[in-house]
C-alpha cells in the first residue's frame, strides 16, 4: 500500500503528539509506520561527539515501549564514520551487522542481520539527535520507503528536544532536593564566621591561612581534636575566590569501609544491592567549591587511593560507572593524628601525603593560647544566651574566670564551649554563669619544690605583666591610671607589644579585664622569698 505522503505525515504527527511521554508517543508511531513500511522496531538516540558516546533513550516494539539511558562508547572506526556521513540526513543500511555504527548501538536490542533506515533530526542546522527504524527479517527498504521515513524529521526532533528539556529539568529538581541538607549546611558554615582569637593566639595561623586561601593548593590542618580545625577551614574558603561554590564537609571517621566509596564518589542505580537510584557522592557535590575532609587518617587504604586519583586528574568515577567525571574542586583536609608515623607504620600512603602536605597550618591548642580564654567565654556565653532566648546575657561569676584559666583544657575549644553552655543551663539566666557550677576543673598538681618550678620565658613574663597592667587599669591602654602609665611605657609601643605577644586589648577584651582579678591573669607560678 502507498499511503499519501501528506496523510502519512499528518497521522503520524498525530500519534507523536499523543503522550507527553518520548516513549509512549514513539511506541503509537511505530504501530502506525509499520503499517506502511517494515518495522520491528524504533529507537531515539543522542550523540556526543566529543567523548563518542551514542546513548539510546528510547526504545519500542509492537509489544512494548520504554525510556532508557544505554551508552555505547562508539570505536575510533564508528567515529570516522560518524564524521564521514554527517552530510547524509538519511541512510539504508542493508544489514546492521555489515555497519560500524550501527551495529554497535544495536548490539543492546539484537536485530544485526536486519536493515535500517537511520534519520538524523535536525533543526534550523543543529543535530537533535538520531532516529531509527529496524526493519522485518527477509524484508528490504525501498526508495518510497525513505521517502516517507524523511518526513519523520521535524516532528520527531521537537519531540526529542522537548523530552531532553524535561528531562534536564527534571534532573535539576531532583539535584535541588538532594543538595537542599547540604545547602543548609554550607549556611550555617557562613553564619558561624567569627575567628575568636584571629587577632592574638591564632593570629599566625589566620597569616597563613590568608596567604594560602586565593590560591588552589590543598591545605592540611593539623592540630589536636577540638582546637577549631572546621573554623580555619570555613575561613580558608570565605577568602578565596571559591567562596560562592559549595563547601562540602566530611567527617572521614563517621564512614564505615563499606559506604565510604558511594559517600565520596557516589554510585551508579543497580551497582549493588539497594542502590535503587544514582546517587552523587561529596567530592561531585563540591564541584566549583571546597571540599573539607576531616580526619582524613581514618580513611581506608583503598580510599586512599581514590583520593590520590581525585588530587592528581581531579576525576573520580562513581561506583559502577563506565565512565569518569571531571570534578573542579579543592581539598581541605584536617587530622588530629601524627601522618609521618602512620605512613612509617605502613597505614598512610607516603604519596598522598605529598600531595595533602603542600600548605600544612599548624593550630595550636588552648592551653598555649589561654590569652584567648576570656574573649572565647565572652563569645560563647553570648551566642548561648542567644540560642537559648535567655534575653539577657548573665555576668560572670566571680573567680569563675581564674578557674576557667588555670584549666589545661584537654578538650580545648570544643571543651570551654561545652562548659560554657552547661553553667548557662545551671543559671536559667537568672544567676552569674558558674556560680553554682563546680566546673570539675582540676588544675595541674602544684609542687612546693622551688627548684622544680619552671620559670617563664621572657616574652610570657611580658605578656602575664601587660594583662596585669590592664586588669589594675581596668582595661585602659593610656592616660592617667592606663596601663601605658602603670608600666612606664608610650601607649603606642605598649600596644605594638601587645599585639606581638597576643594579649588582647580594646573595647572587646575592656569588658573581660573589669570583671577579672589580678591573680586571673597570671598563668604562671609565683615563686615565694
């Protein structure tokens, strides 16, 4: 039968336009066409050519119809062909087996001994994609069969095109939802940016960090649990010229061996048992950010090796996957562990060391920056009344701060936050913070032993003398009865020193020197005559 060409058109755009769906309106379309020409099956195909991926996304026999996402990775031969025939809209393979590029994109669906018609669809001179129609077995095509199969074009590439918008759309709605935690995280980063202390203990350390952050080498932070590695990190990324991309942190210890693959580089639907859908992992959440990796010790051997790709090709590839993805990130990581003695026991790769070690800083712990104490429970007692809707920020017991100082903290920061947050429970916000809270502060044992006593070097005498000053001042630098008039010195050169030997001054440590005694500021034993 040769059906008018006009009513072949109009009655297949009919069916084409019948679903929304790509697949279903490729199935009703096939049911019609084969009526006119040989055909036992039809499928859509997109193809890449810079990788040389050739993915078919639909799919429909008489008997069935679905959408699909098969990749073919075409051979150096298919792609010269592919090339070759750019300028043939249209061509009549004979037999599918006898063709490169066919028969490799059909080798998934079967039919190689079949012919085709292969349509490429084409807009306005830009390739939408490819459409093909597999002939009936003992059954060849004709020149009224390319005709009518030509017609075919520009209904079935706005059909593609407006399939593959959705399914961008889709795809970008499902990454918005699954990123969303994320989000939120990365928020409440940025909303907790205050340094405390940036200016006196840890004032090196945010030089360094400074130096380091409009660059894209990877920086190791190295210090003891709870010194505020996650905060050096956050500024390290505010400062750079990544700060608008994400910052994806991730806490290497909290990851059993067994998922640390899918969370860090995610995995393909169906590579092992539960894994219902595709799923991204961190280090491709990070792209066009920072990726901070904390205890990045605990990471297993052959993670570690994952990582090293990451940092030297910046690709990971997901579990399952066939191919690599190209990730623009940088790596932060962070260890409270010694990383020299694992790599001589064998338990850390002496080559992603290297690579982690370019830019290591150092953070020190609160016992060799107690300086920073009083500004750090200042901080906290303010955001804690905050969080807690308290509506007032409660004093300071008295001598509450001499223990707070004469405390080695073990548990650093981390641990005065703690300590800060329980005695704010304790007081309802009605009482002093500490005053009816026995902060279980043990100091360090005192000897009665003089020969046994360490002195201080000549710069913590300094500083002890210059808090001291201040306390008796009241937290004045200079004019009559200030700190500069107690110690005899110019109130510039007193100030130069301060900032040089990190004792806090100005209107932020003003409050805390009022409220304190003498004794609060010497951190050192006193030698009795």
């Amino acid at each position: 039968m040769n059906p008018d060409p006009n009513e072949f058109f109009k009655n297949t755009v009919l069916r084409i336009c019948s679903s929304l769906e790509v697949e279903k309106a490729l199935w009703h379309s096939l049911l019609y066409v084969r009526e006119h020409i040989p055909a036992s099956q039809m499928s859509l195909h997109l193809y890449n050519p810079v990788t040389g991926v050739a993915e078919t996304v639909a799919q429909a026999t008489p008997g069935k119809y679905g959408r699909l996402s098969v990749k073919t990775h075409l051979s150096e031969k298919a792609r010269r062909q592919v090339e070759a025939q750019r300028s043939q809209r249209l061509r009549r393979v004979n037999r599918v087996s006898d063709d490169p590029v066919a028969e490799e994109v059909s080798r998934y669906f079967g039919g190689a001994v079949q012919s085709a018609l292969i349509l490429d669809l084409v807009i306005e001179g830009r390739l939408i994609g490819v459409l093909t129609l597999h002939g009936e077995v003992g059954k060849t095509y004709t020149a009224r069969h390319e005709q009518l199969f030509r017609l075919l074009n520009e209904p079935f590439a706005v059909a593609l095109s407006n399939s593959m918008r959705q399914r961008e759309l889709n795809k970008l709605k499902e990454l918005l939802t699954d990123d969303n935690p994320y989000f939120q995280e990365n928020e409440e980063a940025f909303s907790e940016n205050e340094v405390v202390g940036a200016d006196y203990g840890l004032r090196g350390v945010m030089e360094m960090a400074r130096q380091v952050a409009p660059l894209e080498s990877p920086v190791l932070l190295l210090g003891e649990t709870g010194v505020g590695k996650e905060l050096i990190a956050s500024a390290v990324h505010r400062a750079s010229p990544r700060r608008n991309g994400p910052l994806i942190k991730v806490n290497c210890g909290a990851i059993p061996d067994t998922l640390i693959d899918s969370e860090l580089f995610g995995h393909e639907k169906g590579a092992f048992t539960g894994a219902s859908s595709m799923k991204r992992g961190r280090f491709e959440r990070a792209d066009e950010g920072t990726i901070f990796l904390d205890e990045v010790a605990e990471l297993s051997p052959e993670a570690q090796v994952r990582l090293l790709r990451v940092l030297q090709e910046k690709e990971i590839e997901r579990v399952g996957a066939a191919e690599t993805t190209h990730v623009d990130i940088r790596v932060i990581a962070a260890t409270h562990r010694n990383l020299d003695g694992l790599v001589s026991m064998g338990r850390f790769r002496q080559d992603l060391l290297f690579r982690l070690k370019v830019f290591p800083i150092v953070i020190p712990p609160l016992r060799d920056r107690k300086g920073d104490i009083p500004s750090l429970v200042q901080h906290f007692v303010r955001i804690k009344s905050l969080d807690m809707k308290l509506g007032t920020i409660p004093p300071l017991a008295p001598g509450a701060m001499d223990k707070l100082m004469d405390y080695s903290w073990p548990g650093n920061v981390r641990e005065l936050e703690n300590a800060v947050e329980r005695a704010l429970i304790l007081s309802g916000g009605k009482k002093p913070v500490f005053q009816e809270f026995d902060l279980g502060l043990k100091p360090g044992p005192k000897t009665k032993n003089v020969e046994s006593l360490s002195l201080p070097t000549m710069d913590q005498a300094m500083a002890d003398l210059m808090r001291k000053a201040l306390v008796l001042a009241k937290g004045r630098v200079e004019g009559k009865g200030g700190a500069a008039e107690i110690l005899g010195m110019h109130p510039m050169t007193l100030r130069n020193r301060m900032k040089k030997l990190g004792v806090p001054f100005g209107k932020k440590a003003r409050a805390v020197y009022k409220s304190s005694a003498p004794s609060t500021v010497l951190n050192w034993p006193q030698v009795k005559k």
